[in-house]
C-alpha cells in the first residue's frame, strides 16, 4: 500500500487565534461601557419623561420606556452591540479570505488552466485572487511541481503528498474564518433568555408595586407589564438577528470550504491522470 512521504508538519501559528482572543476580550467590556453610558444618559435622560422627573414620571417616549426596563437592558444592549462588532468583523475577515475576485470565477479558471495542464497560469491566477482559497491552492500547485521532479515516489505516493499538503493547507486556513463565530452562535441563545429574565424581574416589580400600594388600577398593572415585555423585545431582536448572522456566515464559510476542495480534487486529478499516462509510455 503506497503511502504519502513523511514530513515535519507546519506547526501551526498560534497568532491569529491569539489576536482574535484579545479582539473578543476588548470589544466586550468595552460595548459594556458604552451601553450603560447610552442607557444612563441617553435613555435616562430628563426630556423622555414627564416633568422631567426621572425618578416617578411616565415616560412620554419610546426612549423613556426602554429606560424604564431596567438593569437588564443595559446587558442586552451590549450584546446587540457586540453583534453587530463581530458582525463587521466577520464580514472584513470573511471578505479577505474570498479575495479580490468571485471565488466562483476564480475556481472556473483554475480548474481550465488544470484541464490544459497550465500549472503557472494556475499559479499567476492565485497571486490575482488573493485571500484563504487562493492561498491553498497555490500551496497545492507548488506541491504538485515539487511532486513532477520527485524521483523517488510512484504516481499514487505523489498524489497522496500533494492531497495531504492540500489538506494541511487548508487547516491552516479555514479556523481564521470560524473565529467568534461561537459568540455569535451564544447570543442567539443568551439574548431570548437574558429578555425573559428582564421580563420577568420587571413583572415581579409591577405586580409587588401594586400590592404595596394597594390599588387595582389597570392602567398601572399595564404600564409595568409593558415596560417589562421591552427587554423581551430587545432579547428577540437580538436573537433574531444573531441567527441571521450566524447563519450567513456559515454559509459564506461553507462556499469557500466547497471552492477549497472542489479545486484541490481537481489538482490530485489531474496530476494522477497526466503522470499516469505518462507512466503507460
């Protein structure tokens, strides 16, 4: 049975994942900040309520109720801040790992220039595209010249060396994009439940309100249940939108996986089929 020649791995750089860490445990304090200072003093300032009174007057806008959900809106607040920072974050790491062209285009070309055994004008199309899928490709190319001059491995040796520096290629690559994607996938979760527990807190307040005071009005029962269901509408929203996101940037990562190995299948190939060949003369 032919095996692929051993080799000392690439160890893999630990640098990205590292910024990405540091990234992640910056712009969470930091969208913390931010939405206790929009929720104090926007929100919560004097000209959202009647009279100005903060404290005991009704709020006159939408501002005003939203204040009036309490402690928990400052936390869901900062999620829907940190969703929409991974958001863009992901959109400018993802966009660079596609490159400067349609990767679909990109994989139409290289898999021409396979089927016309162009390797260098496969090579000069991956210096063009750029990014994560050209890049593994280009490491799959240079092996596959490596692999024409190597005189002491058979055809099927050689293919499994270039699909294994194919497969290493793309190990290195693809984690970049995956990246915080968990934390996006967590606020799906955290922003339903963090709005119910808002809810619920506040109904706990509307109705003790009501037996401290005494009174059956329910106008009143009504504006406590309503300044509750704000944080239920914050956590939803939230939540809908992180699955949104979550799920185009799966897809996104899906499409560049498919490039990936739909053109690194027709690289072992076409080097199988054209050495093989030549093997028969």
């Amino acid at each position: 049975m032919a095996t692929a020649p051993s080799k000392p791995t690439t160890p893999v750089k630990n640098e990205s994942s590292g910024n990405s860490g540091a990234f992640a445990s910056l712009v969470i304090p930091i969208c913390f900040v931010i939405a206790i200072l929009i929720f104090m003093f926007v929100l919560g300032d004097p000209s959202h309520y009647k009279g100005g009174d903060v404290e005991k007057g009704a709020p006159v806008d939408y501002f005003g109720t939203v204040h009036k959900g309490g402690v928990i809106v400052p936390v869901l607040m900062t999620m829907f801040l940190m969703l929409i920072v991974f958001s863009i974050e992901r959109f400018v790491v993802i966009g660079k790992a596609s490159g400067t062209g349609n990767v679909d285009a990109f994989v139409r070309k290289i898999n021409a220039f396979l089927n016309q055994g162009n390797i260098d004008a496969a090579n000069t199309e991956c210096d063009k595209q750029k990014g994560s899928v050209a890049n593994v490709i280009k490491s799959g190319l240079k092996k596959y010249r490596e692999m024409e001059i190597e005189p002491n491995l058979d055809v099927d040796q050689k293919t499994l060396a270039i699909q294994k520096d194919i497969e290493e290629a793309t190990a290195l690559e693809m984690p970049m994009l995956e990246q915080n994607l968990t934390i996006i996938a967590t606020l799906v979760s955290i922003g339903t439940l963090m709005g119910l527990l808002g809810t619920v807190t506040g109904m706990i307040k509307a109705f003790q309100s009501l037996g401290d005071s005494g009174a059956s009005s329910s106008s009143e029962l009504a504006t406590g249940i309503s300044e509750a269901l704000i944080n239920t509408a914050l956590g939803i929203s939230t939540s809908a939108l992180s699955i949104i996101m979550y799920n185009f940037f799966t897809s996104k990562i899906d499409k560049l996986t498919y490039a990936i190995d739909e053109t690194g299948f027709s690289i072992v190939q076409t080097f199988a089929a054209s050495h093989k060949n030549k093997d028969k003369y």
